[in-house]
C-alpha cells in the first residue's frame, strides 16, 4: 500500500519469502526488491546470497527491524544497496529508492551510525597522507563530517547547505572513491588520513 503511493514506483512482485521472490523473478523483471529478513523457508541473508549470484543486476534495499552493526555490515558485504529499518517514514523509503535507483546505494542515518560507530571502534589504521585523491573542499568537510558519525541534518546545518545537497556530495564521494557504502567511505579517509579536522 505504502509503495503504490510512491510517485515512480510500480509494485510488480510480492513475495512470502525468498524461494517465491527468486521464482517470480524467473518471469517478472524487477529493477529493486525490498527485502525482509526473517522470513519462512528462505531468509533475507539467503535470498541476498542467491540474488546476487543469479540476478546480479537487481537492486536490493533490505528493510528490517535489525539494527546491530554484525547484520548491516554483514548484508552489505553480501552486496545490499541499502539497508533501512522498519521504522522509517515514508518520505524516507521514497528517497531510498530514488537514491538506490539513480547512484545505486542509500543507507540511512540511523544505519551509518551504528556503522560508524563499530569503524571507529574497531578499526585502527596507520593513516598516510599520500596518493590523496582530488576531493574538493566540500567534499573533504562532509567526508570528515560523516566520519565523526553527524547525519545528514546536522551535516547540512554545519556547512550550510540543503540535506539533498549533503547527499549530492555523498554520492559524489562514493563514486569518486569507488566505495559502496559509507562504511567503505570511513576506511578510506582513516587510511588516507583526512578522518579529522
């Protein structure tokens, strides 16, 4: 019901579970799923194992309940698109698809927080200054911004600019660092040594 409302979007395959979603794609083409994780006779982290193998090209946005780090990281690397939580309004599902759809990634705040938040726990990176791509100055504020786990909201009020603008330099970022996710963002500024002010 929620999908039909969204300017753009076409529902054209509902699934009970994994095994239904992979056959009905066998006959219907899908551009993006949104996928669940628990679900009967084949779950979400399966089904994502399947999909990539079988339908490499088909987006996935995993909406879940799940907000530990271990299940985000481990279905981003299993290749999700994005990942949202269950609670997001809808304003906010309509701008992941968008997103998914036109640079192919979205993550939510409240999932690159919980990302973040394990990076920089965990992860210790000798950084190196050199080799530094040619990121502009903007781009450089949001990166560090990200990387001290600030949303989207609050990136936009620090420097100035509209939160879309914020996800404009986002995604020029991924795409100038050849990262997916904002998780591969924060590894890279560690190791390039721009992770902070």
């Amino acid at each position: 019901m929620l999908l039909s409302g969204l300017a753009g979007a076409r529902v054209v395959l509902e699934c009970a579970n994994g095994q239904e979603l992979l056959d009905g794609l066998k006959e219907t083409k899908v551009s993006i799923v949104l996928l669940d994780l628990e679900m009967p006779v084949m779950d979400g982290m399966e089904t994502m194992r399947r999909l990539r193998i079988e339908h490499p090209t088909v987006k996935v946005i995993v909406l879940s309940t799940h907000d530990e780090e271990k299940f985000i990281t481990h279905l981003m690397v299993l290749g999700a698109n994005g990942y949202m939580l269950k609670s997001a309004e809808p304003d906010e599902i309509d701008l992941a698809i968008r997103s998914v759809a036109e640079s192919g990634f979205y993550l939510s705040d409240e999932v690159n927080k919980v990302l973040l938040h394990g990076l920089v726990k965990k992860k210790q990176v000798s950084p190196t200054f050199n080799d530094i791509d040619p990121l502009s100055e903007r781009e450089l504020e949001v990166l560090r911004a990200i990387c001290q786990e600030q949303t989207t909201a609050e990136i936009a009020a620090r420097i100035f600019v509209s939160p879309r603008t914020v996800e404009f330099q986002r995604n020029n970022l991924l795409l100038k660092t050849g990262d997916r996710n904002i998780a591969g963002l924060v590894v890279y500024a560690m190791t390039k040594g721009i992770h902070t002010p």
